[in-house]
C-alpha cells in the first residue's frame, strides 16, 4: 500500500472536511496578508506615516514568502507535513496577535515578517495536497476548492476585516484573523491524517524547471502582471478616498464588488485554462491595462469607479489561476516544485510592486501609480503575445 494510499482518510466526509480546513487556513493567510489594503489609512494615520511608507505591510510579507517558499519546502522535505502546516498556522495567530499589540511601526513589520514567512512555507506546502487526501476523481474539485481561498479572501476577508476596522479599531481586525488563525489551527490537528513526505524536492529539480522555456516564459508574464496589479491595488483605498471622494464605508463596497467579480473570474479563468491558457492570462492583462488606465479619468466619479473595479475584478481573479497554470504545465511531472516556483515568484513581485507604487505615490500621486500599472499590464500582455506565438 503506498503512502498517498495510507494518507487518505478514512471517509469522504472527512477528506472534504480536511480539504476545507485548508482552505481556510489559505483564507486566513491571505486575508492577513492583504487586510493593510483596506486598512491602509488608518493604519498610517495610527503610527503618524505616509501611504507610501504604510505600504511596506504589504511589501515586507511578500518579500519574506518569496524566500520561505523553497527554502522551508526544501529544508522541511522529510519532515510530516501535518505538523509543518499546524505550526505555520500558530505563527500566523502570534503574527496577527503582534499586529494589534503593535506599539511602534517597527512591531508591526515584525508581525508581518512572520506572515511572510507563513504564506511561502504553508502554501507551497498546501496547495498541492488535494492528491493526498481525496480518491483521483475528486482531486481536480479540491484542488479549486483549495484554491478558491485566493478570491474569497478579497470577497469576504478584506471587505469585512476593513469593516470591522472602521467600526472599532484596525487593531480589533487582526484580533479577528488571530482567533480564526486558532479555529484553524484546531481544524487541522483533528482533520488532517498523518502526512509524511511523500515527493521530496530537491535544488536540482528546480533549477531545472527554472531552464525550461516554458517555466521562463510564465516568470516573466507573472512578474510584469502581479508588479502591475499589487503596485496599484495596494494604494486602491487612498484612490478611492481622495479621488473618487468615497466615505470608509463605502470602500468597503466597493471592495466587496471588487471580490465578488474576482471569484467569477477566477472560475472563468479556471476553465479557460485546460483549453486557451495564453489567451486567458493575456485576456487578464490587457483588461487589467484598461482599467488603471481610465481610473484617473474615469474613477473620478462613484460609478466610474465602481464599474472599473468590478472589472479589475473579474481579470484579476484569473490571474493567480493563469500563472499557476503556466508553471505546471511548464513542468507537469514536478507540480510541487512548480508550485514552490509559482509562489516564491508571485510573492517576490507582489512586494516589489507594492514598494515601488509606494514610491510612486509619495513622489507624484495616486492617479499616477494606476497609469504606470496600466502600461506594465499592456506590456504583460503584449510580450505574452508575442514570445508564445513565436514558439
């Protein structure tokens, strides 16, 4: 009997509740990952600093995963991953806990550190487990139900954790993810069964994934779509704030929208993948183009804006899906070191465009960082295009 065989629950109920509970332990990461957006003026305001420089709770994360990703994967390879997931997951609860505690900006980038370091070591980690816990049939379904996490934590995580900011206190929201941090951590300690390692990654096996054109062509469409996105969305609520004149409340609507179409899109996009993955991602990109690009106008009116952010929606939520897919079918026979790669890639770029918008923003000005977006998603696009087409 192999090991996958003997991973397995015992029941399908119980397989589904498993896949569930990482789920939510990914909701939970990325929601803590990326609250500071909806919240990203008040937290300024809190520690008295700039948009630009409250962006590095968004930079600092990102950074960290990108480095967590292959090394935790690659010195954790032995190791059960029922216990990696489990103390990932009580680093998260401590780093969100720290973030409500936070005296000074400086406490408050050391919880995000850790929160770095939980998203690269548990989502390289979890996302490819589906295989492990449910019979072949279902894994394609747990797989998505896995990664649906991604887009819910915008719908639902972001919208209520500002919510909750707005009412009594940003501090309170991450109070909030540390207790669903815990529930979570509880989840996979009675529902996930042994998991020794079973497919060990090695260096070797990712440097030769990183030769491979395929895997060269997905990095490059990856780091110009996520520096595009993450450099503007980041700084969406200040937009919304200053130029759209929308009240705290509102954003949160409009956050909410924004979510809402991102599920939708990431379904769509989920489907498009098996068939037209090139014109799927570079679909994402060009509308992602349009609409940062007429945000500065357009965006200057409530439903201007609220019609371009439901867009911004609908292809942002293909956009993980798209580039995730790109890794793997660049390497099918080595998809945990496709997703080690997917992620420490995703991640590095997400700090980097949070920094470099920041930058932007403090320089010249919000509605100038969505045009600079807006031109490096058409570039994504168009480079996309062509280097496929040439192969």
């Amino acid at each position: 009997m192999s090991t996958a065989t003997l991973a397995r629950p015992r029941s399908p109920l119980t397989g589904w509740l498993a896949v569930t509970s990482l789920m939510l332990g990914i909701f939970a990461i990325v929601t803590s990952e990326i609250l500071p957006i909806g919240l990203l003026t008040a937290i300024g305001a809190d520690f008295g600093i700039s948009d630009g420089i409250t962006g590095l709770t968004m930079t600092l994360p990102g950074i960290v995963a990108a480095v967590a990703a292959p090394i935790v994967t690659l010195t954790t390879a032995r190791l059960d991953r029922r216990v990696m997931l489990c103390v990932l997951m009580a680093v998260l609860a401590v780093a969100d806990v720290l973030a409500a505690v936070a005296t000074s900006y400086w406490v408050m980038l050391i919880s995000r550190v850790l929160v770095g370091l939980t998203i690269g070591g548990f989502w390289s980690i979890g996302a490819g487990l589906a295989g492990r816990l449910m019979p072949p049939h279902a894994v394609g379904t747990a797989t998505a139900v896995i990664f649906s996490a991604v887009p819910l934590g915008s719908v639902l995580g972001v919208p209520a954790g500002t919510f909750i900011g707005n009412l009594a206190g940003w501090r309170t929201a991450f109070l909030v993810l540390a207790a669903l941090a815990i529930l979570v951590l509880a989840a996979l300690l009675m529902l996930l069964p042994p998991l020794p390692a079973h497919q060990v990654t090695s260096p070797r096996v990712l440097l030769d994934l990183l030769r491979a054109r395929g895997a060269t062509i997905a990095l490059l469409a990856t780091f110009l779509i996520v520096l595009a996105h993450f450099g503007t969305y980041t700084y969406v609520t200040p937009f919304l704030q200053d130029v759209t004149g929308l009240p705290p409340t509102a954003v949160s609507a409009v956050l909410l929208a924004y979510g809402i179409a991102g599920i939708a899109g990431n379904f769509l996009a989920g489907k498009a993948t098996a068939t037209r993955l090139r014109a799927a991602f570079a679909t994402c990109g060009c509308l992602i183009a349009a609409t940062t690009l007429l945000l500065p106008s357009v965006g200057g009116t409530t439903v201007g804006a609220v019609v371009l952010l439901v867009i911004w929606g609908l292809a942002y939520g293909g956009v993980p899906v798209c580039s995730q897919a790109s890794f793997i079918t660049a390497a099918p026979h080595t998809p945990e070191a496709a997703t080690v790669v997917f992620t420490s890639s995703f991640q590095a770029t997400f700090a980097l465009g949070a920094f470099l918008g920041g930058r932007v923003v403090d320089s010249f000005s919000v509605s100038t960082v969505m045009i600079c977006g807006g031109l490096t998603a058409l570039l994504m696009a168009v480079s996309l295009w062509s280097l496929t087409k040439s192969r």
